[in-house]
C-alpha cells in the first residue's frame, strides 16, 4: 500500500484521540454498574466481563482506520474479568476467543446451552495460570479497506503462540501468509515462500484445514504447535523469503 498522506495521518490521529475520549464515557457506565450492584448486595454474586468486537488500525500497516484484517491490531481485543473466584490482578496468556465467552457465562450460571459449543469456559483458568488449553485458534474474515467499496478477498487463518497462517480466497486465487510472530511482531515478512519454514506451514495449513469445519468438542486444539525442522541456527538472519519455496 502506499504511503500514508498527511491527510490519512492526522486521520489516524484524530481517529485515536477521539477513542480514547470515548472511553471515559464508557468508564463513568462501568463506574455506575459496579456502584448500582454494590448498593443492591449483589457484586459479590456478579461477574463482570468486559471485552470489544475487534481491535483496530490507527496507521499500522499503512492503514489509517479499519478493522477487518488479518493482523494482530485487528484481532486482539481487551478482556478484563472480575467476581468471585476470580483471583485480582492476574494476567492469563492462553489463546481466548470471542467462541470461550459464551461457554463461560453458561457455566458460571450452570445452564444448559441448546447446541454444541465451539468455545470452553474459561473457569478452569481463574485459578490456575498453566491449566491445559488450546493451542491453535481459528479466527476468519474480509479483505476489505476503508472507503473502497471492493471486497478483495475472504480470509480463514489459525494464530499459536508463535506463528500465524492464513489463507486468503480472491479473485486471482489462493493467497497465503506465514508469519513468525516472536521474530516480526508487526507482520511485516510474510515466510509462507520461505523454505526454513516448510513443515511449519505444512502442519498449519493441515489445521486450518480442520478448523474450517470442525464443530464442538472436534474444534478445540490441544496438539504442541509446529517447531522449525531442524530448528535455524541463524534466527531472524534467515528470514529471507526462498521464491523457490511454494507448497
């Protein structure tokens, strides 16, 4: 993409400012429910969950605002958790869902969902840090900028720990991108034609390609995520991209 004008930049700008005012409005309502439970007696007897749809892009990626796309600012999504049971001030790093949610408050209120769940409760966590959980989640959506009325593309991808794949269906065909997270945090070198990388992205696509139609139980990942085969002993001086590479 290109460049970003000084009209998209202070775009982006103004974009973020005026979120960030936003908030305090959402402050003084988290501030007033919390008080109203407090008053009734029933806080203590209350989960309280809060979260958002989607992240969003304020520049990165060249792209003053949207919130569509593949990459780690679209995707990730605050979660904060409070009540009872719920140890204070604790981070957990395990890969949520927006599917988790659901399951969770289910749970919580020991009801009985009418169909198969794709998500779990996240309860097993609140007291324990290293509880066993998934290790690969899918998460899907469009190629589409905003402003320009095209739809590029559909994607499906799956996010470890360490590594994102996905795949991208447009109108020229399948697109792929592979990225190594802990080495290009910001998805700047997509790997997929990088041959370090082949059984990585071979077992990832293989995932993917259950993901896309699994349901319940079949959906939820367990399986250590793909290793370099043998590990580079080079780091990020391999990140060359190998045009010879395509799978």
């Amino acid at each position: 993409r290109p460049l970003l004008t000084t009209g998209a930049i202070n775009l982006a700008t103004s974009e973020f400012r005026t979120e960030r005012e936003r908030l305090l409005v959402v402050d003084d309502l988290v501030e007033t429910v919390i008080d109203a439970l407090e008053t009734s007696g029933q806080l203590a007897n209350t989960v309280v969950i809060f979260t958002s749809d989607n992240g969003f892009f304020h520049g990165e990626h060249r792209l003053p605002t949207n919130k569509r796309l593949v990459y780690e600012e679209s995707i990730r999504v605050p979660l904060l958790i409070r009540g009872p049971g719920i140890p204070e001030g604790e981070v957990r790093n395990q890969l949520i869902g927006n599917i988790d949610l659901p399951a969770t408050i289910l749970g919580l209120a020991q009801a009985t969902p009418g169909r198969a769940l794709a998500g779990r409760s996240l309860a097993p966590l609140f007291s324990n840090s290293i509880a066993p959980w998934r290790t690969t989640l899918l998460f899907q959506g469009l190629d589409k900028f905003p402003g320009d009325s095209t739809l590029y593309g559909r994607y499906q991808a799956v996010r470890t720990e360490n590594y994102k794949y996905a795949e991208h269906l447009t109108n020229q065909g399948l697109e792929k991108e592979l990225y190594h997270l802990p080495l290009d945090s910001h998805e700047l070198g997509s790997q997929h034609n990088n041959a370090i990388y082949r059984s990585v992205m071979t077992d990832l696509k293989l995932t993917l390609g259950h993901l896309k139609t699994c349901t319940g139980d079949n959906c939820w990942i367990t399986t250590p995520e793909p290793s370099l085969n043998p590990p580079s002993p080079c780091g990020a001086n391999c990140l060359e991209s190998d045009p010879s590479f395509e799978d």
